[in-house]
C-alpha cells in the first residue's frame, strides 16, 4: 500500500462534510450549515472543492439493502492468479456488469470480488469461465445468506452524537410493492422511480431540476418522487472517496469461523463496530466476512486481539487490501446530461488517436470534450458538475490533423528550394565545362 502524507488527508471540515454526506446523500448546504455549525457558503464552497475533482462523489448504490432484507443470493469470490497475470484477470473481471466490486491484496497474486448472481443459479463466470482460465490457479465462492452491514450504511465516525441524531433519517414508511420487482437486488420500484434512480446513479446530488430535463417529466413530480423515495428509505446512496483521504489508508478483509450459536450475536457486533463497513454471513468454512477501515496497523492488531474477543470466533484469516480496483460506478465517471451533449462529425484517424491519448489524463470527474484550432493547438475543455466549460490544457500534437497541410506545405518549399540550387549548380557547372 501506498503511504499516505499528511497533506493528502482531508481537512477535519471537509471530513465532517464527508460524514455529512454518508447520512444524507443530496443534503443542502444550508441543512449542512445549519447540522454542524458552519456557514452555508463556507459549506457551498467545500462541497464544490471536494466534488469538482472527483475526491467526493455521491452516487445510488450498487448493492442496495431491498426493503425485505436481503441481499442474498450474491457471491464473494476469492481469486488467486499467476503472477504476471493480475492485471489481466482484474480487467476482464472489472469489464463486467455483474461484478460491482473488485479489490486486490497486498499479496500480488489475490483478487477479491462480489458478483451478483441469482440465488441457487449456476453462474458461468463461478463454474465454467474461471476455472477453464489458465491464469487462474485457485477460485473460492461463497454464497451470502445474510447481510449485516453493506458499505453505504458505513459512517465516518466524526461527528457528534448531536450532529448525527439531527442527520439522521426519520424510520422509512411503507412503500409500494409493484408487481415487477427487480429481483433480489436494489429496491422494488415502479418505471417513473427507476428512471429517476437510474438518472441518479452516476451523481445522486444533481437537482431536481437538471433531473426532470433529463428524464422528461414535470419537475413538481421529480420533486415528489424524489421525497416519496427518501422517506421510505429506498433512496439509498453512498460516498465514494478513497478512504486514505479520511486517515483510513489500512482496509482489511476479515473471513472468519464462528459457532452457529454465535453467527447472529457476533455478525450484529461487527456491523455496530464503527471501523467494520462491511458484514455477511455466508456459506462456506468461513461462515462470517466482515471488511473494514483502519488508521493504521496498531488499530488492526487491537481490533483482532480485543474487538474480537468472546464473539465465538474459533478461526480468523486477514487480507489486507492493495487497491480497490473498481466500485460501481466507477470512480471518476460521470454521467453527461442529455442537454449539453452535442453532435461531432467523425473525427480523423490521428485526431481519434490524439484524443484517445489525450483522455487518459482527464482528471476524475469530468468528461473530456477536445476542439482543434487552426493553427494546430488543441483546446482540452472540460465540462464539470456545475455545467462551465473550462480551459485546462492546450497542446499541439504532432499527429494534428490541422497542422500537417502546414507541415506538408513547408517540406514542400524546402524541398523545391533544393531543387532549384541543385539545378543552378549543374547548370553554372556545365557553363565551366564548355
């Protein structure tokens, strides 16, 4: 793992605003300025610091906890691969839509992921494609029967007792159960909710108005909707930050064996654990696995030798997390507004490829939209969440399309001036001679 400087750590505000968040995902700046005591335009300005760049982003959860409690059904996959071949295997893995979370251990041959599979199914990805990749020296799956605690009901731990009661969300009331529920993931919805949250998905905090262009209907509806799904808890969303940003560089996950007579007592003390952002009983020899948030390594050795003490575990394995590999959506994409989005004609084959170059070093968050002048120099705009374009980069690649009948043209001349004294020599030559 990467060490981590001081400087890279947010400031105590701007994690106070995080936790903020964790509560309520598209709460206003003047609730957050009311909850915690700071300025509704200190809180606008810090809040469009930290999602400007991509640091904080605000999204609907992948794996949200349904209203019937469940989100069986889903496997933790534990992947182990030839060294040399982890990138690899991580790609092919992370390109697919079933597979909303990756993470790669410190040990460099370890990959684990949760794939969302119907319950009792046979995935092909678990017994057909895995196993037949030469790559793949070793595959575990374990099947999860119950949830404890998913990542999105995780909290900072950085606020009053105060400040949390007042963000806390008031007990959901009844909701609808349309006749087409999605299945054992996310939330039962009817058309006109699954639009709005599908809309949502990539930036939960966009407005009500920016949400009604999007998806077509009236913006008192939105609204309505919007409230109607908040109130019912079914409008679940979750932070996305890298946890080294909040002093949290060490993630560990936890597989671990405990007494049957144990399993629901010790599951519902890991998912109160403030550190714990993650706990499932499964399948398997390791009936209980739990992920969880460390500001160093001291506080997972207390946490193992302490925390864990007299919950009936008899067996405990730790993997310490390298990188997360991908959490849906993926970090750094962000949705384009159907209203800004705008015909191009076909680029050429070099401008594609300049551009392709060019794009891996968008900054997340924003959504590269390159224009070429005609003298050659490109003008990299990109268009943040607040909708201005703006100037970040300009360059002048060789491969500019606009600029090689420049370049042609002075090769060209060069090319006729040589002509032209090599044809006064030879003939002021043949003068001599004569």
């Amino acid at each position: 793992m990467a060490p981590v400087s001081a400087d890279s750590v947010l400031s105590p505000t701007d994690q106070r605003l995080v936790a903020a968040l964790q509560w309520d995902g598209r709460l206003t700046a003047e609730r957050a300025a009311q909850v915690l005591g700071l300025s509704p335009a200190t809180v606008r300005r810090r809040l469009h610091s930290l999602t400007a760049d991509g640091t904080v982003r605000v999204v609907i959860s992948p794996v949200a906890r349904p209203r019937d409690g469940g989100s069986a059904g889903a496997l933790f996959l534990r992947i182990r691969v030839l060294r040399g071949k982890l990138d690899t295997i991580v790609a092919a893995l992370a390109a697919r839509e079933d597979i909303p979370f990756i993470d790669v251990t410190t040990t460099g041959d370890e990959i684990f992921a949760v794939a969302r599979t119907e319950p009792g199914s046979r995935d092909p990805l678990v017994f057909r494609q895995l196993p037949s990749t030469q790559a793949v020296t070793s595959l575990e799956s374990a099947t999860i029967l119950h949830v404890f605690r998913l990542t999105s009901e995780w909290r900072h731990a950085v606020l009053t007792p105060a400040e949390r009661a007042a963000l806390s969300p008031a007990e959901p009331g009844p909701g609808p159960t349309p006749a087409g529920s999605p299945g054992p993931y996310g939330v039962d919805t009817d058309p006109l909710e699954q639009s709005l949250l599908d809309a949502l998905t990539p930036d939960a905090r966009v407005s009500a108005t920016a949400l009604a262009a999007r998806t077509g209907h009236p913006e008192t509806t939105v609204r309505r909707r919007i409230a109607q799904l908040a109130l019912q808890g079914r409008l679940v969303t979750q932070v996305l930050i890298d946890p080294r940003r909040i002093g949290l560089p060490i993630e560990a996950k936890l597989l671990l064996h405990v007494a049957p007579d144990h399993l629901a007592a010790a599951g519902q003390a890991l998912a109160d654990h403030p550190a714990v952002h993650g706990a499932f009983a499964t399948s398997g020899l390791s009936n209980l696995h739990a992920a969880a948030y460390f500001p160093d390594l001291a506080a997972l050795y207390a946490f193992l030798s302490r925390d864990l003490v007299g919950l009936g575990i008899t067996h405990v394995e730790t993997a310490l997390v390298g990188r997360a590999a991908k959490r849906t959506p993926p970090l750094g994409l962000v949705g384009t507004s159907p209203a800004v989005t705008r015909r191009r004609r076909p680029a050429p084959a070099g401008q594609a490829r300049a551009e392709t170059r060019h794009a891996r070093s968008v900054p997340p968050g924003y959504g590269v939209a390159p224009r070429w002048r005609p003298c050659g120099w490109r003008t990299a705009r990109w268009r943040p969440p607040d909708g201005r374009s703006r100037v970040v980069q300009r360059t002048c690649p060789r491969s500019s399309p606009r600029g090689r009948p420049v370049r042609r043209t002075l090769f060209l001349s060069v090319c006729a001036l040589v002509a032209a004294a090599a044809t006064g020599f030879f003939t002021t030559s043949a003068i001599r001679n004569r």
